[in-house]
C-alpha cells in the first residue's frame, strides 16, 4: 500500500499574510519616497553647483577690485567672495612669515604666507607662492623679497583651519600644515588681520625653478567636484528598483491567490 506524501519542494507556498504585506507595502513605500527624495536633492546640488562654477568662473576672469577692507571683513564669506580677484597695496613684513607644507604641479613643498601692511594698518596674509623644501635653507624668514611698498594682485581666499595633510599646525614649533589665517595672525602676533588670505598671482610672484628665484605665484587650482548627476541616476535607479520589486510580489501574491 502506498501514501501519497506532499513534496515539500514542489507544493505552492500559500500567499503571504496580511500582516506581512502591509509590513512589505510600508517598507517599499518609505525606500521609494526616500530613493526619490534623495535623487531629486542630487539635482538640485547640481544646479547649484553649476551655478557656484559659473559664478566663480566670472570672479575669476573679472579685473581685480580692492581687496576688502576692515568694515567689510564682517560680511566676507566663501559664498560671496572666494576666487574674486583682488589688488591690495603695502609693505610686507618679511619677519612674520610662514610656510605651510603644500603639494602642487611643481612637487612638494611649502606655501610662503606674509602679512602685508596696508595704508591703513590692516593686515592682509598673502600667499605669496611654492617654494621648494630646500629654498631660503627650510626657513620663511630669510626672504629678501619686494622692499618697501608694494602692490600685489590675486585671488581671495578663505582662511583654511584644516588642512589636506591631515596633521595640525604646531605653531610653538613654527610647523604649518593649513592656512589658517587666525592661528597664524596669533602665533606672530599680528593685530587687525582681514579673516582672509589672498593667492598671489604669477605677476605678483613670478619666480621660477627651486633655487633662489622666489616664490611662484598663480598656482591656485580651482577645482569643484560634480558627480550630482551620476548619483541622481543611481538614486533614482534605485527608486525604479523598489517599484519593480513591489510589481513581482504583487504579481507573484496574484499567481497564489489564483492557484489556493
């Protein structure tokens, strides 16, 4: 005599709970309205962001303005004013200054940053271009550089409390790795410093090769990074994913019901 056992592997699972598929439909729902929020906040970065390039392009070609002066050093922000092209005139303070370990196209190195004195008795931090590690004997005080009044062009920056190195300033040992405007202005004691430095320009600090030349100005990279595109599509992609995901169980709950 022989019994009929049902096979485990080949009898229809009956079709999911209602418990279960309010559980599924939340779930979806919240991943769908997430996947689409977060998609649509990537466009609207990228327009920003092309907005902030096209903005700053035109700052950058644009003819210098005077550099900001004390009343308005309140109001100077990354938003507004970094990249704009600027002029300011004075007398560097040659023993006040700093370098600031860089990487740029011409190797390893430091950033020569001097307070420059204006007329009226603002400090104004002045990246005055690469120096190699070797140049002026390791030092930043030793630079004979432009003597008495001066005019530098460039561009304006922000101060940059961390820096890419990842390792923090040692002012007590005169070791900088960002260009932080206030801890550098503190560590020489310098009064009424703008909350900005400026990037001299190659006709500012034409210096040339890693021996005694000087500085070498105009190296500032203008770079904004724009994936905004390329994650809104993964965003959406994934919103599209959900909604496929929901047609199969939807369908596959049909084909059960149908067979039960």
């Amino acid at each position: 005599m022989s019994t009929n056992v049902p096979n485990e592997a080949t009898t229809p699972r009956p079709p999911r709970g209602v418990f279960v598929l309010a559980l599924l439909a939340v779930l979806g729902t919240v991943l769908f309205v997430a996947f689409v929020a977060l998609g649509t906040w990537q466009v609207h970065r990228r327009a920003w962001k092309h907005d902030l390039i096209a903005r700053v392009d035109q700052r950058v070609h644009a003819e210098p303005v005077t550099a900001p002066g004390r009343g308005q050093w309140p109001v100077v922000s990354a938003a507004n004013d970094e990249y704009r092209r600027v002029r300011l005139t004075g007398t560097f303070l040659q023993d006040k200054s700093v370098r600031v370990r860089a990487s740029t196209e011409l190797g390893m190195g430091s950033w020569l940053m001097t307070p420059l004195r204006t007329h009226s008795g603002d400090t104004v931090i002045v990246n005055r271009g690469f120096v190699s590690t070797t140049w002026c004997g390791g030092k930043a005080t030793c630079t004979p550089g432009p003597a008495g009044e001066t005019t530098i062009s460039g561009l304006l920056r922000i101060s940059e409390p961390k820096g890419a190195f990842l390792q923090d300033n040692d002012p007590a040992g005169d070791r900088w790795y960002s260009r932080d405007v206030a801890a550098i202005a503190a560590a020489k004691g310098l009064d009424d410093t703008a909350p900005y430095f400026v990037d001299a320009d190659a006709a500012s600090s034409p210096g040339r090769g890693d021996g005694n030349e000087g500085p070498v100005g105009g190296l500032t990279v203008i770079a904004f990074p724009d994936n905004h595109l390329s994650y809104a599509v993964t965003w959406f992609g994934l919103a599209l994913m959900t909604l496929l995901g929901a047609w199969i169980v939807w369908k596959d709950q049909r084909r059960k019901r149908r067979i039960s």
